[in-house]
C-alpha cells in the first residue's frame, strides 16, 4: 500500500503544486503585510510549476490512489484549460480596480483562486464519487467566498449569500443521488458503478431517482436551466474576475466531471465499438433528459439575455446559453461529440475571457456596466472596441473566429448522431444571441459619443493582454487542424 | 417485537419528530434545542448498527461543535428572547403537491428498490478499521477534506472581518 | 441478559449513590479548605467537625421556594440544570474505577459501560455539557444570566479544542480508545523503575488537559461564567431552591468526573504502582485497585479547590488568548512530538 501511494504521489504532483502554492500564498500574505498584492507573484509563479507538472503527464492512462483519480489524456486536457484560465484570471486580478473595494484581503483572495483551481483539478481526475463531492465542494466554498469578495458592496453579499444558499440545497441534492447510487450498486467508484449496473441486476427507478439527483447536483454547477437560476445573481454581484472564472473555468471542470461520470458509470462496455459511439445501459436514458436541458437551457439564456441592459448580467446569460450548447455534445453518446464538447471549451476560454476582459477595461475607466453608456465608446477607444467586437462575434459564431469552429464541430457532431430537431434548435438561438451582440456593436460604433468624446487610454500592459485573447481567438478561426486533433486525441479516458 | 426493534423505533421516532419540530417551531432557539434531540437520534441510530466510531463522532461534531456555535449565533442576535422567524407560506398548493410528489417518489423508490445490502455481522471495533481505510484506500480524500476545511476557515475568516464602514449599494 | 442487565443496575446504583455522596462532600470540603486558606473556621456546628452539614445543606435547598421570574421560559428552565446534571453523571459511566472484581464466582468488571471508544465517549459528553449552562442563560431571560451563559459557551467551545487535541497523544500512546486499555497500558514502568503515567509520558499534553479541564468545568481561575462582581451569579442567577441544588451539584459532579478522567487518562488510572511485586490475592487486589482510584480522585479533587481559592481569575481576553494562542498550539506540539517519538522508537 505504502509504495502505491508514494508511486500515485509522483503522478499527483500538479494538484500538489497547487496546495503547496495555496500555502506559500497564506505565508506571503503574511510576510508582505501592506504589499500583499505581490501574492500575485507567488500564485503566478505556483501556476508556471503546476503547469509543467501537467505537461509533463500528456500521453499518460493510470489511476492512482486506489482508484480515486485516473490521470488520462482527458483530465490533462482540462487541466491545461483551468491553467491556463488561471493564468488570465490573476493577470485580470492585477488590473481590476474592483478588488481595490477590499484591498486589505487581496492576500486572501489570491489564495482562494489557487484553492478553487485545487478543487477543479481534482474534479476532472475524479473517478470516486466520494472524491468528486469534496472536489467539488472544494472549489464551490472558495468560489463562494470569492462571489462575496467584494463584501462591502451589497450586490457582492447578496451574490455570496444566495449562492451559498442554492450551492448547499444542490450538493446536498447531489449527496442524496450519490447514496442512493451506492444503495443499488454497493460502490462508489465510477467503474464499480458501472460494473454493476451492467449486470443489470437494479430498480431502474432507483436508478432514474439517483440520475436526476446527480443531475441537478451538477446541473448547478454548469449553470444548465433548471439550475441555473442562481448564477446571473451571482455573476452580477461578484467581482467581475470571479465572474469570468465561474464562467469558464468552474463551467469547464463541471462539464469534465459530468462527462467523465456519465461516460463511465452508465456505459455499456460490452456495446462500445471502434466508430466512437457508445450505448448506454438500460434503464436509464439520460440523454433525452439532457437533450431537453439542454433545448431549455441555451433557449432561455438567449431570451433573457435580450432584455439586459448590464453587461454583466448579459454576458452571465450568455454564458447560460453557451452551456446549453456544449450540453448537446454530452447528449449525442459519441466520441465526436466530446471532443467537440472540449474543442468548445478552449474556444470559449479565449472569447469570453476577452469579452469579459473588456468589460472589466471599460468599467474601470467609466465606472459603469450598463450597455447604453457605451455608446460611441468605439470612437473614444477603438482598438479595444475592435477587439470586444472580434469577441462578440466570435461568442456569436460567425466565421472566420474561434467561435465559429467551435459551433460547426459541435453542430457536425449532434447532425451526425442524428439530433436534426436539436441542432436546429441551437441554430434558431444562433441567431436569437446575435441580436443582443450586435445591440453593443452598435452601441459602440453606430452611434456618436454623447457629452465626454476624449480619448481613453489604456496601458500596454492590458493592450498586452487583450491582445493574448485576441490572438488566439482569431488564430484558431483560421488554423484550427492541430487544435482539433489534439481534443480529438485526448477523448481518452482511463478504463475505457 | 425484540429489543432491537424496539429501540429502533423509539429512536426513529425520536428523530423523525423533533426534526419536525426544527421545521415547524416558530421559535428559533426551540427549534435550535430540537436539533441536539435529533442528532442524538441518529447517534443512537448509528449504534445500532454497530457504527460506534460514527455516532460518537456525530454528537461530539454536530451535537458539540455544530449545533453550539447556532445556538451561540442565535443567541448573539439583538433580540435574544423573542427571535421570531418571518416563516410566511407561500404558494401552498404547488409546494405541497410538489413535496407530496417527490417524498411520495422517493418513499416508493425506498421501499420497491432491492437495495445492496451488506450481510449481518456483528462487529467488535470498528475503530481499528476506519483508522487504516483513512490512512490507505481513502488518503487523498481525507487530505482533500483537510484542504477543504482550510479554505472554509480562511474564507469564514476573512467574511466575518470587521473592516468595513456601513455597506454601500451600488 | 436479564443478568447483565441486572449486573449494570446493581453498578449504576452503587455508583451514583458513591458519586452523590462525594459531591456532597467535595462541596463541604471546599468550604472547608477555603476557611482554612482564608484563616476561617469553616462550617463546623452541624455534626463533628460539620461533616453532618452537606445534609442540612440538602434539606435548606429542597424545602426552599422554587422561584421562576415571570418572564422566563418555563419548560427551559426547569430543564437546564436537569440536563446540566445528567451529562455530568453519565461521563462517569465509562470511567474504569477498579480492574476487575470476582463476586459470587462471577467476575464483574469495574467499570459500568465497558465501551470502544470511550475517550471519544468522554469528549462528546464534556461537549455536551455546554447545553444545558447555554439553556439556562438563555431560558432566565437576564441579562446577567445570558451574558454568563454565552462566556461559558464560548469558554467551552475554546477550550474543548485543546482538550481533545491532547487526549490525541495518550490515544497515540495507547494505541486503543478503550479506557481500560489506558490504564493497563499505564501499569509498566519506564526504565524499570517509573510507573508508565501518562503524565510522566506526555507531560505537555498533561498540563493541557489539567488547564483545559479546568476550563471545562468553569472553575478558577477560569470561572467567568459565574464571575460574580461582574455578573452576579452568572447562568443561575435566577435559579433557587432545588433547581439552584441541582446546578450545584452538577458543578461538583463536573469536577469529580473530571478528576477521575485526569486519574484514569494521566495518573494510572486504578492501578497502585509497585503492589504487583507482592504476592496478593486477588481480591485484595480489586480492593486495593478501587481505594487507589478513589484516593487519587480525592487528592486531584483536593488540587482543584486549592487552586480556586489561591489564584484569581482570569480577564475574559486573557482567557481566550490562554486557549487559542498557548494552550491549542501547545496540543498541537505534543501531538508532533508524540509522533515522532513513537516513530523513532519503532
């Protein structure tokens, strides 16, 4: 036992970059004193070592701690997604003037990213229930707190209090499916659970019980309706970096649990064939659930989201809409589709981060989130108009962006496993989202600058950064082959 | 009837009827008080499942630490004595028929499954055990919850602080 | 089974009337130590030397009037100092005061619930403990009481960390959370000559416990709740008549009980050091292990209310600072230390 776990050690060593960072960050804090805001260094500095530990587990298949977490090319796939998310959100953090609001606690705050990324990490690698709970009840308590950052402005308590509130009802919604799973099967491994659900021998009521608890648990996490009615709150309230982390990075992670979950616990092995398409065993046909959350979900992120005037908020409900979506590459059963689920995510990563990145600019210079104040803003700060515009359209799926490839391999995967209704559907909300787009489009550029039309500057080094998103959001419009191999490689997942 | 049943009903009841009354008193502190009743309930529930190790640790974590720290919280309100919970009611009709639907689900659900159950066995210690399961199959959660508790102490911390002057809004 | 169960009868009857009547007495021995400290005379009228007093006592409290303020809580109050009693007696019940005794052929053990796990048993009932000094505070609705009750909270709540967290090292040492396997454990002596105590093994986390149980059981110099220049009489300052005897009695029976957790966990529990190199028999032995038990209680008993009465209390940031900044991180050192010697020694 010892030597399996100091052999599991050796291969758990980007999660324990980042608990060692998590400390080093709360003794910096204290050292540093009234420069605290150095933390940074310290984080950025844990995330360069952890992102080497990560490379440095690519083409590797094991499970370590007695089957607790598989290191596999899908969970080092998302780990670089988090990473690099993670590199963007404390470069953000170094900008923001929001944060300034609680200044003493910056110390706090950066160490609360590296534990919310120590959970996701986790996350993605779990293959226990057990271990997937505390994962993810590790990264909701750090992203709880930091929703609530801002504490002294009301919108953040508010946004931490009700996010604590729904965050307990869903987990404790999650932990009662997560019995009841281990009531039928007696495990609470993810490939246990599969091994006796093939035999066959359960209620499938049960089963269905325990599935649409387990679902609503996650269903949470990723913001897919009917659980998502906590996050444009919260996404209003948090401090915008909060915000953008929780709608890429905590989406990320949850999707990857959801998938790594669903793929291995409900698969039937003895029907998986070489094309990638995989059957699920019966009695429990959770794809038709999710492909209904799924139509709910982008359908109702996309109508509400014409109605806001915050950009915040809108940009919570599109990022509600853009859940469903990749919702629909878990509900098509293929390889193809999971691989355009993670294909979507690095896309996705690079576009919302900007978008979101230019909201934080404009709010601190302006102070303001509201979408009519940016009018005419285009001609007062063209270039990081241009980019919120590639952004924009890129969130919208209109080559030649990211967003657009995103969409087509996502759309070419549902069409393939024969979900006609589904993707048209996702295509009419296309179109649907593009009207809220363009209203800051126009905002921004068709209309002249009232009042105060002088210039705005920004610094080079958040020129730097805007262009670090807007790079790639353009590249991979463009260049995209290499990309979607490696996401086609990494569908791998240990034990299957 | 044996002496076993019997207990377990006497505790099952217990349980089930002073969690109502954490549900339905008016009275925050009533409520708090029937909590500990309980807790104590499910302990005694869990020894008799020979799960020694587990019910004492619920009373000393949630009888102990737990439910003292509410009742210190309650009883640090301004209006100690006379805390009355605003607990309107609404939309009765879809909230029962709601309720009525899931708990009659899950009841069914709880009696119709064949659960996987473990054979009888009496147990001597079971402390013995959970050391070494914690220590070896179930290291990386046990060091995770320790992680995770770490950040729930710094975050209750850094929440509780008093460095503010009055809130704004925005 | 009717036998076992008529056997813990027999032994819970045996030792609550014992326990009662050493409460009664701890509080006539307090009284009396304080005289003698405070160059009194102590009561002394009733009986010889007063020792009939405890019983006069008794009969004034029961026959006084049972006052309930109006505004109060009524099923709360009467039910605090119910609980307060019950918790403290029902510690007792794990506590080994004696190895085993043959009586009638039939060899009893000493000890009335012979459990697994009863260091964890002993914790969760000091935790308890706190409920019914909270009610009391809380159901009197008085401000004196309340803010009593509400010290006393958080003084427990403090202290019970450190508490636990040294009882850790007489477990690591141990090796069992059985109590009785603490005391065996306790009957070898180090380097031939030293009895193996626990307070000679693990003399940080000792002194720990000893300031933490103090704590625990709201005495001197820890007394806060009932600090009475400042706050009356704290949590029972609406109490009178029996309620008020209950209360009393429970603060005593708290402070046996802890006395006999200190002997069995630090001070070798029943076990008289070096009377198994002569030949006795073995009922003898059984006696000799009661008496010893016995008069180690007594004399712990003694230490603590010579320390009431020879030191003052403290201030209430003290008493917070105390907990959280020496005493938690001084049980955690001993846990360290503990560990590395058990691992260097293996």
């Amino acid at each position: 036992m010892a030597e399996h776990i100091l052999e599991s050690i050796s291969l758990f060593l980007p999660e324990i970059a980042l608990t060692v960072t998590l400390c080093v960050a709360i003794i910096a804090d204290l050292i540093l004193k009234e420069r605290n805001q150095n933390v940074a260094y310290v984080v950025i500095a844990g995330l360069v070592i952890t992102t080497i530990f990560v490379l440095r587990q690519t083409g590797l298949t094991e499970t370590i701690f007695s089957d607790m977490v598989a290191v596999d090319p899908f969970a080092v796939f998302f780990k670089i997604v988090l990473a690099v998310s993670g590199f963007f959100i404390v470069f953000f953090s170094m900008k923001c003037r929001e944060l300034d609001a609680n200044k003493k606690r910056i110390g706090e705050y950066y160490m609360l990213i590296v534990a919310m990324m120590l959970g996701m990490f986790i996350m993605v690698g779990a293959t226990n229930l057990l271990l997937m709970y505390l994962a993810l009840e590790l990264s909701s308590i750090a992203s709880y707190i930091l929703a609530g950052y801002t504490k002294r402005a009301r919108d953040s308590a508010e946004a931490s209090l009700k996010y604590v509130i729904y965050g307990a009802v869903s987990s404790g919604m999650l932990i009662y499916g997560v019995s009841i799973l281990y009531g039928i099967t007696g495990a609470t491994d993810i490939y246990g659970v599969n091994a006796a659900l093939q035999t066959g021998d359960f209620s499938p009521l049960a089963l269905l019980t325990a599935g649409i608890l387990i679902i609503a648990g996650f269903g949470y996490k990723v913001t897919v309706a009917p659980f998502h009615f906590w996050s444009p709150d919260v996404y209003e309230g948090a401090p915008i970096t909060i915000t953008a982390f929780l709608a890429v990075a905590s989406k990320a992670a949850g999707f990857a649990m959801m998938i790594r979950f669903f793929k291995v616990s409900f698969i039937d092995t003895a029907l998986l064939d070489t094309a990638g398409v995989w059957d699920i065993v019966e009695g429990f046909q959770w794809n038709i659930i999710l492909a209904v959350m799924a139509v709910l979900t982008m359908t109702l992120g996309n109508l509400v989201a014409i109605w806001q005037n915050n950009i915040k908020r809108l940009l919570a409900y599109s990022s509600i809409a853009h859940a469903g979506y990749i919702l629909m590459g878990l509900v098509v059963l293929t390889d193809q589709g999971i691989a355009s689920m993670m294909l979507y995510f690095v896309m996705y990563l690079f576009m919302n981060f900007g978008a979101f990145y230019i909201a934080m600019l404009i709010s601190n210079k302006l102070d303001t989130e509201d979408i009519e104040d940016y009018k005419g803003l285009g001609y007062r700060a063209p270039l990081v108009c241009v980019a919120m515009a590639v952004f924009l359209i890129s969130l919208t799926g209109i080559p030649p962006t990211a967003g657009f490839i995103a969409k087509f391999y996502l759309f070419a995967a549902v069409i393939s496993a024969g979900w006609y209704g589904l993707v048209l559907i996702a295509a009419i909300n296309t179109v649907i989202s593009l009207f809220y787009y363009v209203r800051i489009f126009r905002n921004m550029f068709l209309i002249e600058p009232e009042g105060d039309t002088s210039k705005i500057e920004f610094s080079l080094s958040s020129k730097i950064l805007v262009f670090a998103l807007l790079i790639p959001t353009i590249f991979f419009g463009v260049y995209f082959r290499d990309i979607v191999d490696l996401a086609q490689a990494s569908v791998k997942m240990f034990g299957l | 009837m044996d002496l076993y049943a019997f207990f377990f009903y006497f505790f099952a009841v217990l349980t089930v009827g002073s969690a109502f009354v954490v549900v339905f008193s008016r009275n925050i502190i009533y409520s708090a008080f029937a909590l500990m009743f309980t807790f104590f309930g499910v302990a005694a529930l869990y020894v008799l499942l020979y799960a020694d190790f587990v019910a004492v640790t619920q009373l000393l974590v949630y009888v102990g630490g737990i439910l003292v720290l509410i009742i210190f919280g309650v009883m640090l309100t301004t209006k100690v004595f006379s805390v009355e919970m605003k607990t309107g009611t609404l939309n009765l009709l879809p909230a029962t028929l709601f309720t009525a639907i899931i708990a009659g689900m899950l009841i069914f659900v709880f009696s119709a499954t064949d659960w996987n159950v473990v054979p009888d066995q009496e147990w001597d210690t079971t402390v013995y055990g959970i050391g070494a399961l914690l220590v070896n199959e179930f290291i990386l959660p046990m060091q995770v919850a320790g992680v995770l508790l770490l950040v729930a102490m710094i975050g209750a911390v850094m929440m509780a602080a008093r460095d503010w002057t009055k809130l704004k809004s925005k | 089974m009717i036998e076992t169960l008529l056997i813990a009868f027999i032994k819970i009857v045996i030792v609550l009337l014992v326990l009662l009547t050493a409460v009664a007495y701890s509080v006539y021995a307090e009284r009396r130590i304080s005289a003698f400290i405070q160059d009194r005379l102590g009561p002394n009228r009733v009986g010889p030397f007063g020792l009939l007093q405890p019983i006069a006592d008794v009969v004034k409290l029961v026959f006084k009037e049972a006052i309930v303020p109006r505004n109060a809580n009524k099923p709360l109050h009467d039910l605090a100092p119910v609980i307060s009693l019950t918790v403290a007696l029902a510690t007792f019940a794990v506590i080994p005061f004696g190895n085993t005794i043959t009586l009638f052929g039939e060899e009893v053990k000493l000890i009335i619930a012979d459990v697994n796990i009863g260091v964890l048993y002993i914790l969760a009932f000091s935790s308890i403990s706190v409920y019914g000094i909270a009610l009391a505070g809380w159901s009197s609705n008085n401000k004196y009481s309340l803010m009593g009750s509400l010290r006393s909270s958080a003084q427990m709540v403090s202290y019970e960390l450190s508490l636990g967290l040294a009882v850790v090292g007489v477990i690591m040492v141990t090796g069992s959370l059985r109590l009785d396997q603490v005391v065996m454990n306790q009957t070898n002596y180090l380097f031939g000559v030293l009895p193996a105590w626990n307070c000679f093994v693990q003399p940080i986390g000792f002194i720990t416990f000893v300031v933490a149980a103090f704590a625990e059981t709201n005495r001197q110099p820890f007394d806060l709740p009932e600090a009475e220049p400042e706050l009356v009489g704290g949590f029972h300052t609406e109490y009178t008549g029996l309620k008020f005897g209950l209360f009393f009695l429970a603060e005593y029976a708290h402070m046996i009980v802890a006395s006999a957790i200190i002997t069995t966990l630090y001070l070798g529990g029943w076990h008289l050091p070096y009377i198994d190199m002569i030949d006795v028999s073995p009922m003898l032995m059984s006696i000799i292990g009661i008496l010893t038990f016995v008069i180690k209680v007594t004399l712990v008993l003694l230490f603590m209310i010579v320390i009431r009465w020879t030191i003052p209390r403290f201030r209430y940031d003290q008493l917070m600072g105390l907990g959280w900044k020496v005493m938690f991180p001084m049980a955690l050192l001993n846990i360290f230390i503990t560990g590395l010697i058990l691992l260097l020694l293996q």
